[in-house]
C-alpha cells in the first residue's frame, strides 16, 4: 500500500450518490482582474466600463476562473482526502450563470459513478457531479469530473462485484456475490 495515501479513503471506501459540501470563497474584483490579465484578458473580465456594457452588465469572472476555484474547493474538501491519483477528465461543463464581483460561490459534490479499471484492478475511476451555486442559490457552473484512485485491494478487482457497493438508505454492505449469479450458484 502506498504509505503517503494509507490513511486516506480508498476506492472501496466511496459510495455512489454520496454528496460532500466543498465550501464557498468570495470572489473578489482583484481575483477577476488577475486572473483575466493572465488567462483570459476579455473586455468585460477586465475593464469595468467595458463590462457594464456587455451582454453580462457588470465585470464577471472567467468561466474557467470559476472552474479553478471550484476544483481548489473539491481538492481541499474531497480529493485531498482520497487516495487521488489525479483527474481523468471532465464532460458535461455547463456555465449557466455568470459569477459577478462580489458574488460567493459554494460547491457541492455527489459521487455519481463507480467502476474498476478494466486493465488495471489495483485503480478504480470516481465520476464526481460537481454544481456550483452563487449566494442567492442561482446555478453558476456544472461539470462532471472523472478521477483515478487507489484501491486498498487490487485482488477484490478481479472478483465479481454488486451494482452498487453500498445501499445508502439502510446503511449496509451486500454480499460481495449478491446480485451477481455467483450467489446463486450460478455464473453472472
């Protein structure tokens, strides 16, 4: 076992539909203006005049600065507390409001997708739902992250395993054969 992730949560250890609050961060007119000057130096990111003017009617972060300061809240809240071996990718990012200066945002994270690597029993692949929301409750951005992480027992890998790992409603873990054919003496 790796000893710089032994004390962190495992592949093993996460339920799927479990939600973790990231936290919020208050993102200020200096965050948007560094940032825009650097990454994306857009009119209505760095000019306030300018911004007033555009279609958002006021200066407005970067979608992508809001998607850096949601994942700073995912790896303080969540991925620092996981055997994470790092991202994978993401899919189905959606910036559905524009977060303004002033605004705080807040995050939330639900386990959406569970499996094994196919190739690779010792890793097994979290899909995490992110939705981030402004003070007011408004969504601001949505995405859906793919993450590598360790698991404790590569050999359980290679045995057959249940649809879902853990029933959240009563709290319990099936038999590690229930649902799969294996037990009921048959094959899956």
């Amino acid at each position: 076992m790796n000893p710089i992730t032994a004390n962190r949560r495992h592949f093993e250890d996460l339920v799927v539909g479990e939600s973790v609050n990231l936290g919020s961060t208050l993102v200020t007119k200096e965050m948007i203006l560094s940032f825009a000057r650097e990454f994306d130096p857009l009119p209505f990111h760095l000019d306030e005049a300018a911004a007033k003017k555009s279609l958002l009617g006021g200066l407005a972060s970067s979608g992508w600065q809001t998607a850096a300061l949601t994942l700073r809240l995912l790896g303080d809240a969540f991925l620092n507390k996981i055997a994470s071996a790092g991202g994978l990718g993401f899919s189905d990012l959606k910036w559905k409001r524009p977060v303004m200066k002033g605004d705080t945002i807040w995050a939330t994270a639900t386990i959406a997708e569970l499996r094994r690597s196919r190739h690779h029993p010792q890793w097994g692949i979290v899909a995490i739902d992110l939705d981030v929301k402004n003070q007011r409750g408004q969504p601001v951005m949505t995405m859906r992250l793919a993450n590598l992480i360790e698991s404790r027992d590569p050999d359980a890998g290679l045995q057959p395993q249940a649809e879902q790992p853990y029933d959240v409603e009563h709290g319990t873990s099936p038999s590690p054969l229930a649902g799969s054919g294996w037990a009921r003496g048959g094959k899956p």
